[in-house]
C-alpha cells in the first residue's frame, strides 16, 4: 500500500447555526484517486475547501506529509504547502488573458518586474502535459466553459502540489474531454499525486478511483476500496433510503405539435435546422460540446439573430427580438452556464427566483410580495433545495442547490416552453429524481421542454425522442422505443 500522506480528523464547520460538517475524518494515500460522494449540501465542497485553505475549521486537524499543518483559512499557504484546488465553480477571471490566470498569485518574476518570457514558455509546458493548446492570449472569457476548467487544471499543475482535489471537474466535459482528464489523471497517479475526486458520476468513480468515502449531511458513512462498493450500495448511501429507481415511467400521450423550427441557420454555429416538438412529449438533443445544440435553443430564446427559417409555436409564427422578449412570451431557458449566465451571484434565492417572474408577479412598478414569497416557498419544497431560507445567498448554497434554484425559477415563471441546457448537472441521484418527476408534470400540463444533455442515458432515460447534432447538423432523430439507441446516437455523435 502507497505511503499515506494526508490525514484530516474530526473536522467540523458551522456556517451560522447550521453544521456543515460535523467530526469528518478523511486520508489521502500517495499515487491514489479517492472519491468524495455524498448528495448535494453533504459537505464534500465544504471539506475540501478547508483543506485548500478557504475555510477555516471551528475544529479538528490536518496532517500533510506527517507534518500537523498550522490551521489557516488561506490558499497561499496551502498551495505552498502543495495542495491545489479545481474548484466546482470556477474561478477563472475572464477579463484576463490565459497566461494570466495560469500564473495569477504565482507569477515569476526577475528584477525587472514579471518575466513572462519565461511564463510563456512554462505555460506552453504544463498545458502540454494537460493535453491543450490554447493561445496565451485569448481572453479567458471568451472560451467555453470546458477550456476554462482546463485552465483551471494548467494552473493547479504549474503549482507542483502533491495533492490536487477535483471538484465535479467533467461535468462541462465532452466525453473526449473526459478521456483526457482521466489520462492525464493517470498519469499524475504514476507520479504520486495524491487526488480528490468529487463527482456525482457513479460510472466515473469506477473507472478512476481506488477508494471511496461517502457523506452525508456533513458526516462520515464509509471509507472504503472501490472494489468492495457496488452501485446500491453507493446509491443507498447517497441518497439515504433503498428507493433508487431514478426515471418515472413514460407516460406517452402524445398530442398536437406544438413547436416547430424550420429551416433554421445561423451562419457560423449551425446550418438548416428543422425539428417538431409535440404536446406531452419531452424532446432531447444529443451531441458533443460544440454540435450546436446551446446555439439553437439560444436562438429561441432570443440570444441569436436567425439568418434564414422561422419558429413556430402552435401554429403561429414567433417573432423573439431579446431574452426579454422570449420571457414575456413565455419561453424559459436554463443555462448551461450557471456561473456566468444562470444567476445573480449577490443575490438572495428569493431574488434569483423572483427575476424571470417579474412580468408575471409585477403590476404598476411593484412585485406582489406575498404571492412571490408563497410560490418560492413551494418551489424550495418541491426541489427539496437545502437552504436556511429564501433570503440566503445564492452562493452560499452548494453547487446542486445552486442549479435546483435556477430550474426553479423557470418552472415558476409556468412558461409554454422550456429549454433546458444540461438542467442536472451537479445535481444528485436523489435530486434527479425528482427532477425528472417535476418535468414530466410540466409536460403533462402542457408545456414544452426541450432538453440539451451530454449524458445520453439521461436523455434516453427521460426523454420519448431524441435529436442529434454534429458540427451544426442535425445527423439523426430517434424515437425512445428504437433499438440500441445509445449506440447509434454515439455513433453519430462521433461521427464513427
Ligand atoms: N459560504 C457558505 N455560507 C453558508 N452556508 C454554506 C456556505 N458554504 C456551504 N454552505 C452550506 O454547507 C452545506 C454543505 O455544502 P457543500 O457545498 O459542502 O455541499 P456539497 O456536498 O459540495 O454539495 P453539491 O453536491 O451540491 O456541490 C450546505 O448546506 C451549504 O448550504
Ligand atoms: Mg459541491
């Protein structure tokens, strides 16, 4: 067995009156992958936030390399102390360029001031390593979501920690992506980093970790090798009870088409593209990062300019000048960016939930408080969201909690159509669940949703037809009954 180099004990964190963590212990062994499982506000961010220096414990102690390390709430020192975070949110500042937020706090300097000859060069080094090459100079922000957690990755490396916690790094990954994380992955395990792997992945954990600890609200159920953990076990222990059937029954009463795309392209994302939505099914769009799908349901939602075809809903053709536009007429859209389009981060979940609802709750200038209050109070219920109470901050919520309250909000706005872009991600087993119960209600009573998903069983699990898209195409469109459907939709995804 690999030396041990990381032991945390009896670690607790109250945020307020309520406990985060309550007395967790956690070990970290040289060259291993261990896994942090547990549902969404279990306390995984939390516990890994403390060893990265973001938080500080009320209580307990962390042993690096044998050493008692002097408890601080700063990433400096643990970074000195060679303890990197990839964290959930990300933490990139767009407005810099790459190189810049490869070496921000970290840069290398000669008399002179900053030598970013040598940056450059260090940084061309370590993303190779990572597998990318992205020019240094790009602004940060102008890459998708899946190249920034790269970024992420390139600095957390050029710190040379011995210890690297991944928190849900490929949920905004393509599956090649993924591939090539988990290589790399490998490859810092033969070196002898020592890595946390939080996911809400089960087929993830089998693949790369060794050893599994699963928590739940904010304790210690198990630590224990992968190779004695089978997927009910993980699930029941997750999710609390042996009730782990995750997609309701199809119900299958399929109507009148109630939307319709024809035609349509924008030049540079995608090319002539027609599909029908009808009542009471859920429609899915399959493809990789990049195939186009966050384009269209963007156009629909007003973000985009179509240069050629039209929508229709019921009928009638849709004139959709802004978001603005879309969210009076009834359209919703969930993001797949939930840091930088999904929510107002300084805001309460009230406020957050209040926002696309405006146009509905408002009259002459002014919310109509109470009704506002009574219907976050049943959507906090309904998505079971683990908070304080509606005037938390969004951003204090954990990451799942987060993404409950941005669906949240589009189901209370009661839209006709709802475009959902990645809705689970972060989300728990459990949570799912119930999610997809939520959407199947919507459908019943009517409205359209549409769902964008890098997880085909997802898609085949809750949608009735599937769409899907490659470089901007439409390449293939499946009923749910067809058979080996995920074959065929990778293959075309693939293009294989
Ligand atoms: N800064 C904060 N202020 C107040 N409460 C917080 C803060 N950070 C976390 N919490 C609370 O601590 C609990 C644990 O949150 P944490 O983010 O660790 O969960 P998690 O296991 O990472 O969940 P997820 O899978 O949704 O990311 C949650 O109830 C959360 O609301
Ligand atoms: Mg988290």
């Amino acid at each position: 067995m690999s030396k041990e180099i990381l032991r945390m004990e009896h670690i607790s964190k109250a945020f307020g009156g309520s406990k985060a963590l309550d007395d967790v212990s956690f070990d970290l062994r040289s060259g291993e992958v261990h896994a942090l499982m547990g549902a969404n506000g279990a306390g995984k961010s939390t516990l890994m936030k403390v060893l990265a220096g973001v938080y500080m414990p009320d209580q307990g102690s962390i042993i690096h390399n044998g050493n008692v390390t002097p408890i601080k709430a700063s990433v400096a020192d643990a970074q000195k102390d060679g303890v990197a975070m990839v964290f959930q949110e990300l933490n990139i500042l767009p407005h810099l360029s790459v190189l810049e937020n490869i070496f921000i706090a970290n840069e290398i300097t000669k008399k002179s001031g900053y030598d970013w000859k040598t940056m450059r060069k260090r940084a061309k080094e370590v993303m190779a390593e990572v597998g990318i090459d992205l020019d240094l100079d790009e602004r940060a922000g102008n890459l998708p979501v899946a190249m920034q957690q790269m970024i992420e990755i390139t600095r957390a490396l050029n710190l040379n920690s011995d210890i690297i916690i991944f928190d849900e790094p490929t949920s905004s990954l393509t599956m090649q992506e993924t591939d090539s994380l988990f290589d790399l992955i490998r490859r810092l395990k033969k070196k002898g980093v020592g890595m946390v792997y939080i996911t809400h992945r089960m087929s993830e954990v089998y693949q790369i970790c060794d050893r599994i600890t699963l928590l739940r609200d904010g304790r210690n159920v198990f630590t224990d090798d992968i190779k004695n953990v089978d997927n009910q076990r993980l699930l029941s222990g997750i999710v609390g009870s042996d009730d782990t059937n995750q997609f309701p029954e199809k119900v299958h009463h399929i109507g009148d088409v109630i939307f319709e795309a024809k035609d349509v392209t924008v030049k540079g994302l995608y090319e002539n593209v027609s599909f029908q939505l009808r009542d009471g099914e859920i429609l899915g769009f399959a493809g990789l990062a990049g195939a186009g799908r966050t384009e269209i349901a963007k156009t629909i939602f007003g973000c985009y300019k179509p240069d050629q075809g039209e929508f229709f809903y019921r009928g009638e053709k849709l004139h959709i000048k802004s978001p603005v536009d879309a969210v009076k007429k009834g359209i919703g859209y969930v993001s797949e960016d939930r840091k930088g389009e999904g929510i107002l981060a300084v805001r309460s979940i009230k406020e957050n939930m209040g926002i696309a609802n405006m146009h509905r709750l408002g009259k002459n200038f002014h919310i109509r408080q109470g009704q506002e209050k009574e219907e976050v109070q049943a959507m906090i219920q309904q998505l079971k969201i683990k908070t304080t109470g509606m005037d938390q901050c969004i951003t204090d919520l954990s990451g799942g909690n987060q993404q409950k309250v941005c669906l949240g909000k589009w189901i209370m706005s009661q839209p006709k159509l709802l475009l959902l872009d990645e809705p689970t991600r972060g989300v728990d087993v459990g949570a799912r669940a119930d999610f997809y119960q939520i959407i199947q209600r919507l459908v019943k009573n009517h409205i359209g949703v549409i769902v964008i998903s890098s997880e085909e069983d997802e898609l085949i699990g809750l949608c009735d037809r599937i769409i899907v898209m490659r470089d901007g195409h439409k390449v293939g469109e499946f009923e749910d009954t067809e058979e080996n459907l995920k074959e065929k939709m990778l293959k075309l995804m693939l293009n294989i």
